[in-house]
C-alpha cells in the first residue's frame, strides 16, 4: 500500500500539470528563450525564414526548437497551423481577445 501511496504522489504534479513535461534537454531559460525569439518573428513558426532565427536567437538546434514547438502545443499554449507550424499564443504573442473567442468558434 505504500508503494503504491508513493508512486501516486508522485505522479500527481504531472496529472496537474496535464502530463506533458518539457522536452530532454530542456529547460526553463530555453522555453523563455522561445517564446521570445518566436514572438520577435511574428508568433508564427513555420518556415525556414522562421526557424532560423529562431535558432539563432535560442542557441537550439532544430531538433529542439520543433520539440518545444510540439509542447507549446500540448500545452495549449500555440496553435497548430495547417502547414504543419505553430503560432504562439502566450505572453507577448497573446491575441486580443475577441480573436481568442472567434478562433474558439471556429475551432
């Protein structure tokens, strides 16, 4: 029963915060580093004009860029664009609210 007790304690961060962790590798400062970058760009990432700055401006390679892409999303804090990008829509990249409601609708 201990065992038990314990694994789920430790578990329950993880369900609070919607299971999904940051990418290996990752952490706090790059997420921070992200949002900037991509909110200097336009919050849209999506082509190579995009990634490369991004890159840039991060010090990430690709591979992790496209990660925290992939967790901004999990997180629902960017949407997926058909293109297969992302547009951040947190922090400096947060829409105004009647896009919020009208992308909602739509969504």
């Amino acid at each position: 029963m201990k065992i038990k007790m314990g694994w789920s304690l430790a578990v329950l961060p993880m369900v609070l915060a919607g299971c999904v962790m940051p990418p290996d590798g990752v952490n706090d400062d790059d997420l921070i580093a992200f949002d900037e970058a991509v909110a200097s760009i336009g919050c849209v990432l999506e082509t190579e004009a995009h990634y490369l700055p991004v890159e840039l401006q991060t010090g990430l390679p690709r591979e992790q860029v496209i990660a925290i892409a992939q967790f901004r999303v999990a997180q629902e804090q960017a949407l997926p664009l058909q293109s297969g990008g992302i547009k951040l829509i947190t922090g400096a990249c947060t829409p105004p609210e009647e896009e919020t409601q009208v992308a909602a609708a739509a969504g």
